[in-house]
C-alpha cells in the first residue's frame, strides 16, 4: 500500500470533477478524499495498491468531459488507514 497527495490545476471546478474522482477511484479500490480548494484546485489524497495509484492519476489528466487539466502535482504522503473514498 501507498499513498500520494495531489494538486490538480485547471479548469477542475463546476465540471463535476471531483464526482468523477470519487466514481474513478472506488471502481479502482482506492481510500482517500477529494476536495476543492479556494484557489480554484482540486486537492486530493489516495491511498492504495501502487498500480492502482498509477492508473487513478494518469486517468485524472484527462478527468470528465468537460475539465481541462493543466497539470498535476504529486508528492508522496503518508497513509491515514483510511477505507473507502469521500468528498471533503
């Protein structure tokens, strides 16, 4: 298990992208969260199997139709034991 904590920038807020997440990363099997941040961001934290990490961020580049994702920034975290995926 894993775990990373991400930054989206872009046109990633009222495009339904964090319901898009939470969909994407349950049908992965991943635990963490997601949440808009006031600088028009999306901040997330996932927790998981390695591949499965690898597949949820490479899938959040492209995101819902209607995002546009700029870039993403990553960094390693440390695991919270969370279960299940949920908006903050």
């Amino acid at each position: 298990m894993t775990s990373c904590h991400l930054i989206i920038h872009g046109k990633v807020q009222g495009v339904f992208y964090r319901d898009w997440t939470i969909a994407t990363a349950r049908s992965l099997g991943l635990a963490g969260w997601v949440r808009n941040l006031s600088d028009g961001t999306v901040e997330a934290h996932l927790e998981g199997e390695p591949q499965a990490i690898e597949r949820m961020i490479a899938a959040m580049h492209d995101g819902p139709p209607h995002a546009r994702v700029d870039r993403i920034v990553s960094r390693d975290a440390e695991s919270a034991g969370l279960t299940g995926f949920v908006r903050r």
